[in-house]
C-alpha cells in the first residue's frame, strides 16, 4: 500500500494505491473517488453498542468501511476529510503505547489499527473536547484530520492550550482544565473562557483552526 498526502496546506487529501490483497478501513463518507473494481464492504464500528458509543460520544459515524483490492493489479482511491485543513499521519507498532485523538479526527487506518473508546472526563467536556476520547492502539498506519493547519509542540511540563484547538496527545500527558484569566471577568469577557493546560512529556498536535471558533464567528 502507498499513501500520499495531496493538496496541502489547505485542502489535504489522501491519495492511496492499494496492491494486491490490501486494505484500507475509513471513516464514513471520507472516499471521493475509486477505481470502480475495489470491493467496497460496510461495517458497524466496533459493533452495535460500540458503533453507537462512537458515534454518541467520539464524534464518529456509526458504520465503517473497509475498501480492498482483490484484484492482480494495483487499485487506486482518493480519501478525504468534511473540513477544510491537514492530514497527519502515525505508524503504531505492536506493544507501544498509542495515542489520544479528540472527537472527529480519525479518517482511515490500516487493519491492524484498533480505534477506541476512552473515558475522558468532565474536565474535557468543559473545555469542549467532549465527554470520550478515541484511543488508536495497534500496529500499522492511522490519518487523522483536523480544521486548519496541525502543528506539533514538543510537551515536556507544563502547556496551556485554547479549548478545542488540541488534536492529538500521548498517553502519558494529563488534561486540566482551569480559567483563562485570573477571575470569572477577566476570563469571559477576554473571549476565552477555559483553557487547557497540558501535563506531561511527548509530542502533542495542535490545530491552528477550531469548528467551534467558526461558529461563533457565523
């Protein structure tokens, strides 16, 4: 299998050729074309309490799909994302730790990547990142998603980050919510309300955009 990432910055796509045997899991709706002999296959997410669960709760669709090449020759497919913004991708090996993905970012993986439902917290949900975290683990590839441009920050302390701007995080990095300012006034009134101020060691993305900043703006 061979992944490109095209139109950047703005408009990421994946471009993707499938060999022989290959398969690639993705989000729903996230195929924009395809060469029309890949066996497209649907499936719940993690199965119907699961499915439901993500979808609920992680920002994700309730089905699945799963597009394969059960032809001789090399298929090709074009993967992309509702928003307009970046595409990064992982490599996960069998026995490491994975990683934390907020609501909305997963867009496809390979299969040997698992995507679960984690427990985040009210402290999340107050800082509008949701209730549940997804949690890819595994060994392969996982793309994620975001609105606007990702950037990494290397984490090794403390780092206060705007709600809904985080994407993505390692395990070992702890989420706390607080004030932006020092009061409730200075805090609302600034426009930023809570922040969230990461604990930890290890690379953290960020995105330069947020759904929720657009909306407001609208």
């Amino acid at each position: 299998m061979h992944v490109s990432v095209k139109g950047k910055p703005s408009f990421c796509h994946l471009e993707v050729t499938l060999d022989s045997g290959d398969c690639i899991v993705t989000e729903s709706d996230a195929m924009a074309s395809m060469d029309s002999d890949i066996h497209h296959d649907v499936k719940l997410h993690g199965g119907l309490w699961g499915g439901l669960m993500r979808k609920l709760f992680g920002g994700e669709t309730l089905f699945i799909n799963y597009f394969t090449n059960k032809s001789a020759e090399p298929k090709k497919m074009v993967l992309t994302q509702p928003t307009p913004g970046m595409i990064n991708h992982r490599q996960l090996e069998s026995g490491s730790d994975g990683f934390y993905l907020q609501p909305g970012a997963f867009l496809a993986r390979t299969r040997g990547v698992k995507i679960s439902l984690h427990w985040a917290g009210f402290k999340s949900w107050f800082a509008r990142e949701g209730l549940f975290r997804l949690y890819a683990h595994g060994n392969g590839y996982v793309w994620y998603a975001c609105y606007g441009a990702i950037y990494a920050y290397e984490l090794d302390g403390e780092y206060i980050v705007d709600t809904s701007h985080l994407v993505s995080y390692p395990k070992g990095v702890s989420l706390h919510i607080q004030l932006a300012g020092k009061g409730l006034f200075s805090s609302f009134f600034s426009g930023e309300g809570f922040v969230t101020r990461l604990k930890g060691k290890g690379t953290v993305y960020l995105q330069s955009r947020s759904m929720s900043g657009l909306a407001s703006t609208i």
